[in-house]
C-alpha cells in the first residue's frame, strides 16, 4: 500500500516561511508502528528546501506531487488551516478514486468534508484510529471492492 503525506507547508504565509512541519515526524512514526506495510512518501522529505527552487523546478515538483496523489493508493491529509496545496492534492487523490484520510478541525470546510473518506479532528483522534485498526480497516473497505474489480475474472 502506497501512502503520500499531504500537510499544510506555505499555507497563508505572505513571506517564504513554511508552518511548523513537526506533525510529519508524528504521522510517519504512527504509519510505519500500526501499517508497517505501508510504502509512505513524505514530499518534505526530498524537498526541504522549496522555497528556494526557481519558478522551474518549483512548478515541476508541484505537478509532480499532484499527479503522484492520484497514483498512490491513500492520502493522508494534515489539514490544521486551510491549505490550497493540500486541497488540490486531496481533489488529486479523491478524482483518481483513492482514499482520503484528513486530519483537521476544519470538519464544516467544503473540501474537507467532501474529498475525504474519513475526518479526524486532530493528531490524538488518528492515532486512536490507527491504533485500534480502524484506519486499517476503512482503507480495506474503500480499497477493496476496486481491487476486487480490477482482478481479471478466468473464463470457464
């Protein structure tokens, strides 16, 4: 199972500053302890330093990104204030037919609300999810029935 961390960077910022990017330490521990399976993609990991990237690269990485969304098989949505990135990336993901997990108190915000399979309203609520294999569990139940489909049925 293919994971990408999707999470508010640049948010509101006017300035070349991004937000407090702790929470990935957080959600990446929580994945590899309760879905050691997972193959998780953290696009901070590779790009730290993006704010310094010219208008090439920048656009390169970005389109990047939002395709990779469509690809992987669950995004997991840090979404503690609105964040245009992280919502292309989910509208990526939820078009392409995958799973959207979001993590925000944001819950009344149209595109939390309907681009996501499932809301928790912070990082203690999806951690109790994960832990309790609730988590594991929805990303079956959506995943599935698509898997099921596009397993080739043998001719009698």
């Amino acid at each position: 199972m293919r994971i990408f961390l999707a999470g508010i960077m640049q948010g509101s910022h006017l300035g070349t500053v991004l937000h407090n990017q702790d929470y990935r330490t957080q959600l990446k521990e929580l994945i590899r302890l309760h879905l050691p399976e997972a193959d998780l993609y953290d696009p901070l990991a590779d790009h730290g330093n993006s704010l310094e990237y010219d208008e090439e690269q920048g656009r390169s990485v970005f389109f990047h990104h939002c395709r990779l969304c469509a690809e992987v098989d669950v995004v997991v949505a840090f979404v503690s204030e609105a964040s245009m990135g992280t919502a292309i990336e989910m509208w990526q993901a939820y078009e392409a037919g995958k799973v959207v997990l979001t993590i925000s108190p944001l819950k009344h915000n149209w595109a939390v609300r309907f681009l996501s399979h499932e809301v928790y309203r912070d990082l203690d609520a999806f951690a109790a999810a994960l832990a309790s294999g609730q988590v594991a569990d929805r990303i079956a139940e959506i995943l599935g029935p698509r898997r099921r489909k596009a397993t080739p049925v043998a001719a009698n």
